[in-house]
C-alpha cells in the first residue's frame, strides 16, 4: 500500500466518522435477500436488480415537473479516465469507480467517504464498469485481472486475488456479480491465444468456487466482460459472451463457433451450462453478444412466459424463452445487411459475401455495433425496450498479408448517428425514435412516472417522455455521457445520477416542487 493511498484511506475513514453520514456507522451491507428484494433507497446491483431491466418505481420526478430539475451536488474524481461505472448505493453510500480507483461517497451531499487506488499495473485501461456488494464488502475488478475485495465502511483492502493472467493479454472491466454465496466475474480480451471464462469466488475468502469456459481447446474467444443477470426461480445465471477469434477472418474456424457470440444460462452454484443461443453463428464483424440479457415476466402473443430479451450489437432484436433457449422473436432494429434470413432456431442466417475481403464490404452495422455496454431500460407500463442505439455501416477488410491471427483485418466507418429506440417487445416493431448526435454512449432509465433518462452525442443528459420520446428537460454537462443513469429516494427525495467525464452530477427537484 503506497503511502498516498494511506493518507487517502484514513482521510476518508475520518471524514466519515466526524461527518456520521446518515447510517453509515450502521451499515451491514446488502445480503441475499436483500438482493432479491431492493428497496427504493438502494441501488445494490449494477442494474439496480437482477432482470437488468434498469427500471426504477420512483415517481416523484413526472413529465409534468422534470423541467424544474436542478442539480443537487456534483462530485469531480479528478480523474482524467471518463466515468463509465453505474454507481451502487448501499446505507447512503454510493460506491464508483474508474480504473485503479473506488470512490465511496455520501449519496445525500456528495461528500467523499473514503477514496481507494489500486497499485500502477500494466492491464488494459479501458475502462471500468463498477464494484459489486455483498454485506460489508465491496469487490473490484482491477485492469490487471485481480478481484479486490474491500471493507465497504473504510476502504481498507481485505484481499486481492488474480483472477486472470494480465501477461497472456487478458483484462478485467465488469462488476462483480453477487448471487448467493458466489462473486461472479467475467474476463476481456481481443489476443487469439485467449478463451473467455466466468468465475465463481467466495465472497468472505475469494477462494475459486468453480469456472466455466466459454470455448474449447480448438476455439478461442468468447469473453465474459459485461454483467449478467440472475432469474432466483429457476436459479439461472444469464451472460452475454463475445467474438471468436482471428476476429475478422473465419476460414481457420469453420463452422458456428458455438457459445461465442451467444447468451448463455448456467448454474449459479455449480457452473453447469444449461442452454446457450447463438444469436451471431461463425460472426467474422466483432460482434460481442455481450449486451444485457433483461428479464422479464409477461404475456406474450396470448401466453405468460419468462422471456429474456436482448437488443444485440449485431443489429437483431432477439426475445427467448429463458426457461429453455429457445427462439420466441427475431427481428432486426437497426440496419442490418449481412444476413439471408433467419433460420428455424430464430439465429440470423450470416451471408459469406458479407464476410471480410481484401477488396473491402459494405457492412451494417459497423464494428462498434446498434448497440454495445450502453445500458437499455424497459417500461413495464408501455412494454417498451428502451435502448440508445447506433445505425452505422462500415467498409470491412481482410488482410491476408498480415496473417490468421489477431484482427486478420481491418474495418473503417463510413457513417453513423445516435439514436435512441423504444421497441415494442411483442412485435420487434420501433414505436418511437429520438435523434441523439453522430453516435451514442448513454445507457438508459426508465422511471414509473414515464420519465427515460439518457444522454445525447454533445453531452446533455436528457430526460425523454417514454411514451412518445419527446424531450422534456436537458442539461449540459460539459463532457461525453459514457455510464447508465440510476435513480433513488432518500429522505423523501428522488435523485436521478449520471457520470459525464470525471464528474458525478446528482439532480433532484427544488424542496417546492417535490412537496407538491
């Protein structure tokens, strides 16, 4: 522990007992149930819960009263990593991060409880999605593949263990999922001598509870590095993993490629897979299916089902049965033109023109997908899947002179804008748009007055009427929007919180307005 991060810790860890922000000496940290079951003053997970539907019930903020937002605090990290964490909130406490760095904050002022900083390291730096929480401890996955796990009172390190091995190439990003008695984490990595796992660690010691890979021997690819999510009834575990590798050039991988580029289900106490769908068969444009998997429970065309949706980076709109894998909904919600159909299993059909050639092809979406880590929202009221997405198309090349391996190619985008979609679930049909800029970098929330909050392209987080999409209040924030949006209520007050650059901007309506 350097001596900075000394001073730092125990700065934080005085401040908090001279401040005695509101039920933090008391805090216990969330268990299992309380996972199960959050509550409106609580934000535990990385989705808020575990459908990953990033829905929250509050509506105290309406369409009607959102214009007279105004910003309650805001918290400068300093750091020059833009934000791309979700925030957890536990006993007041909100918990985020960039890489190497876990800020804990009063989520009332936005006063700094404790700050932690991981040791310099070589990993990737690309990025960082969150902590993860189970009782009084926070975990953190750092660039150089270890699991942190720290007292959630103090920041004080409790263990670091490896849980990937920075010198083959890979990198870690997501927050840890906590299901029961289990810390899940997921690995990134583009090298071709890489396969993608899950690993399962115990929350108290981080010993290994199992692991699980997503390819065999043969293949690799297939990386882990978003956060799934947990259906408790039928005790799945559902992740999103992502391209084989060569990425760009398939000829050394005949075949599907099978569970890369799929959402797959599995045991959350053994790691056994259950089922996997391949909604990208023998993908050669590095499209990751690593986008959320939501829950969500409903009717659909007459019959109540436990569907999972997906809005994937492909460019396809999938709803499945998540009970078995199977097909219920496929149906394009971008442009796409690398397809011939879609096959009997509900997985779109790759056109071998489409694939990478030395003379270059015209390819929608682009590499960086309709969607991506961007966080999608769905509205229970409107049955809509809320999701910033990308319409984008690419000119894709394969390289034979640089070999089989890593890329094996190259794409460069010719065009691209932002956009933010509702998709009605029963039919895959967009019933609204709203125009955000040349791209898109916001994740979406959906909030039980009808109110969806985003950002835009230039930096404004919005707030957009769910029903029609219609803009209802904006502000600038100064940088680009790279997180997802949550929202709470603490002492009868909404607060509504998205990181732009190194800043966390907290918004809340005038004591006036929320009276009323």
């Amino acid at each position: 522990m350097s001596r900075w991060k000394d001073a730092s810790v125990l700065a934080g860890s005085l401040l908090a007992l001279v401040l005695g922000v509101g039920g933090f000496a008391a805090a216990q940290g969330p268990d299992h149930a309380t996972l199960l079951n959050p509550g409106p003053d609580s934000w535990p997970l990385y989705h808020g819960d575990y459908t990953g539907q990033r829905h929250s019930k509050l509506t105290q903020i309406t369409p009607q009263n959102v214009h007279n937002l105004s910003l309650a605090w805001a918290f400068q990290t300093g750091s020059q990593a833009g934000l791309k964490s979700s925030p957890l909130l536990i006993d007041g406490i909100l918990y985020f991060t960039v890489p190497d760095h876990v800020w804990a904050v009063d989520a009332r002022s936005g006063h700094m409880v404790w700050h932690y900083t991981y040791p310099p390291n070589k990993g990737l730096h690309i990025g960082q999605r969150g902590v993860g929480a189970y009782k009084g401890w926070i975990y953190f996955l750092s660039p150089d593949g270890h699991l942190v796990s720290l007292d959630a009172k103090t920041g004080a390190l409790r263990w670091n263990i490896e849980v990937a091995d920075v010198a083959k190439g890979y990198w870690t990003t997501m927050s840890p999922f906590v299901v029961g008695n289990h810390v899940i984490v997921g690995v990134s990595g583009d090298f071709d001598n890489l396969h993608g796992y899950l690993k399962s660690l115990d929350p108290e010691t981080g010993k290994l509870q199992w692991e699980w890979y997503s390819t065999p021997k043969e293949l690799t690819g297939g990386m882990t590095w978003m956060t799934g999510t947990y259906d408790p009834d039928l005790n799945l575990i559902y992740w999103g993993t992502g391209n084989p590798t060569p990425v760009l050039n398939g000829k050394t991988r005949p075949g599907d490629n099978a569970n890369t580029c799929s959402i797959v289900a599995l045991n959350p106490d053994t790691g056994k897979l259950a089922w996997a769908f391949q909604v990208s068969p023998h993908d050669t444009h590095d499209w990751d299916a690593a986008e959320t998997p939501m829950l969500v429970d409903g009717m659909f065309k007459g019959q109540q089902r436990k569907m999972l949706m997906q809005a994937s980076r492909n460019g396809y709109f999938f709803v499945l049965d998540r009970t078995n894998g199977k097909s219920l909904l496929t149906v394009p919600y971008s442009p796409v033109n690398w397809s011939l159909g879609i096959d009997k299993d509900g997985r779109p059909i790759p056109n071998p023109a489409k694939e990478p050639t030395p003379d270059g092809r015209l390819i929608a979406p682009d590499e960086a997908g309709a969607a991506n880590y961007r966080s999608p929202s769905f509205d229970p009221k409107t049955g809509l899947f809320i999701i910033p997405a990308r319409e984008a198309y690419s000119i894709y090349f394969s390289k034979p002179a640089d070999g089989d391996y890593g890329w094996a190619g190259a794409d460069y985008g010719l065009w691209a804008k932002g956009v933010v979609k509702a998709i009605d679930y029963q039919t895959g049909k967009v019933r609204w748009t709203h125009d955000i800029g040349n791209s898109a970098s916001a994740g979406a929330l959906t909030t039980g007055s009808g109110v969806t909050f985003t950002g835009d392209s230039h930096g404004n987080a919005l707030a957009l009427d769910t029903a029609n999409g219609k803009t209802l209040w904006h502000a600038y924030t100064g940088s680009m929007i790279a997180s997802s949006p949550i929202s709470y209520e603490l002492d009868g007050k909404q607060y509504v919180l998205i990181g732009s650059g190194g800043v966390m901007f907290a918004w809340a309506l005038p004591d006036q307005v929320a009276a009323k």
